[in-house]
C-alpha cells in the first residue's frame, strides 16, 4: 500500500514540474524592439533614441529653423540651427546652404553621441533629417511679376540658364504641345484649363505634401523655371510629355508659392 501511495505521489510531482517547464508565453504587450535609420547615416555605433513619425503632409510637424553655423563634409553637412530660442544640430544630405536663411524640415531624427569622423568630434545630441528645404524655394520659379509682365532680369537665383546644362534645344515637341515660352507670355489664357508640355526634367522634389514637384525646360524660356506636380516619379533628365491643369497664384504654405504652376500631371510619354 506505501508503494502505491508513494508512487502516486511520484507521478503528481512530475505532472506539476512538466507544468512549470512548458513553453513561456508571449503577451500582446511584449513588442519587438526596432532600429530606424534616416537613410542618411549608416553608422551603426551611433545610438538612436527617437523614431521619426508618420510622415504625412508637409506641413505637418513642420520646423523652421535659422541656420547659424555649417560643418560641411563629402557627402553630408552638418548644421547649428536656432528655432524658438533653442540652438540645436541637424545634419542632412549636402546642400547649398547659407547662414542666416530660414529652412524648413519635418520629422527629424534623434540621435545620442554621434560621431562625426571628419571633424573628430561627437555630438551630444543631433537630428538626422532627410528633406532640408529653403524658405524661397517657390520665389525662384521663374522670371514673372503679379500681373505677369517680365520682370527683374538682375537676380541670377532666377536664371537656371548658367547653372544647369540642359541641351533643350534638341528636344523634339510631342504633337499638342505648347511651348513653355507661350505659356509665359499669356499665363491668364491658359489658367484652369489642361496644357501638353514637352520639355527636360532639369529637377525634382520628390514626395513633397505627397506629389513630386517637377522642373521643366524646353529650350524656349530657359530663364523660366516651370514647375509640374504629378503623382509620378521622373528622374533628372528625362525629356518627357505632360498634360495638366494651368494654376496661376497658388500658395501651398512652407515656402511653396507659384505666380505659376502646372498641377496633377499626367505623363504621356
């Protein structure tokens, strides 16, 4: 009779120990841990402490900030900014900038003691940010007053004639094309109705309050910068054609204002 007993005994001690050395479970509250990387950096010894947000418009969690000191090296440079009295760093993908001039970023991302090996130093805290965009950068589109009449000649932030070469005079206009010459010399018999324009993508701004802003020259009025959004992605100099609607006035906030602007492009060819 002990034996039996003693058995039993045995064989509930080894039910409970299989009990306690089963598999754990993972609760809904045990997340994986995530890195997020800017696309910016690649050091891997940096430490990130912060995720960039959701990205949604571009005025969405929109910064501006002034720009009081550059460090700039081969591929990034790295920025002192001032916004609302708080000095702090930034380091985007290399770019003309200037002190004294007001950007705008979104979503940047946190770092701790970064390193920068080009400069031997570490930056107790710096934001790594993918998109730095000038205040003006919708003033310098083009050679136009309000009423449309040709403008100030002497400000060379308005020519792209000098600075990129875009060989538009070999470009062949796709039948129904408008010259963009045409289009500025009469922008008001044109607002709100769809244009065909053949020219060069000398430029894009991609992903900006989601659609990309397209710089257009066709060889006609190259001192004109003609600006295109579309939901399509081109890459820099690809000679395209391209319907949309003429817009004249247009203020998008964030810098983004247009005497004129072609919007919701269609790529035809």
């Amino acid at each position: 009779m002990k034996f039996y007993n003693t058995l039993s005994l045995g064989v509930i001690a080894m039910f409970l120990l299989a009990c306690n050395n089963g598999p754990k479970v993972i609760t809904s509250n045990e997340t994986p841990s995530a890195k997020y990387d800017s696309g910016i950096f690649s050091e891997e010894d940096n430490q990130t402490i912060e995720a960039p947000m959701e990205s949604g418009g571009f005025t969405e969690n929109l910064h501006t900030v002034v720009v009081s000191k550059i460090l700039p090296t081969e591929k990034y440079i790295y920025l002192n900014v001032t916004e609302g009295g708080k000095q702090f760093w930034i380091a985007t993908g290399k770019q003309e900038v200037n002190v004294g001039d007001t950007y705008f970023y979104r979503d940047g991302l946190l770092k701790t003691n970064f390193e920068s090996k080009e400069y031997k130093r570490v930056f107790d805290t710096i934001y790594l940010v993918s998109k730095f965009v000038p205040k003006n950068h919708g003033g310098n589109t083009g050679n136009l007053t309000a009423n449309f009449a040709e403008g100030n000649s002497k400000n060379p932030q308005l020519s792209q004639k000098e600075t990129i070469p875009t060989h538009t005079e070999e470009i062949k206009q796709h039948k129904g094309s408008i010259k963009i010459a045409e289009l500025v010399a009469n922008p008001s018999a044109y607002e709100g109705k769809t244009v065909q324009i053949t020219g060069k993508v000398v430029k894009v701004n991609p992903n900006i309050m989601d659609r990309n802003w397209i710089h257009l020259q066709d060889g006609s009025k190259n001192d004109f910068d003609l600006v295109v959004t579309s939901n399509t992605f081109v890459p820099e100099g690809k000679i395209i054609t391209i319907r949309a609607e003429v817009g004249l006035n247009r203020d998008f906030g964030a810098g983004y204002r247009y005497d004129l602007i072609l919007e919701n492009g269609t790529i035809i060819e």
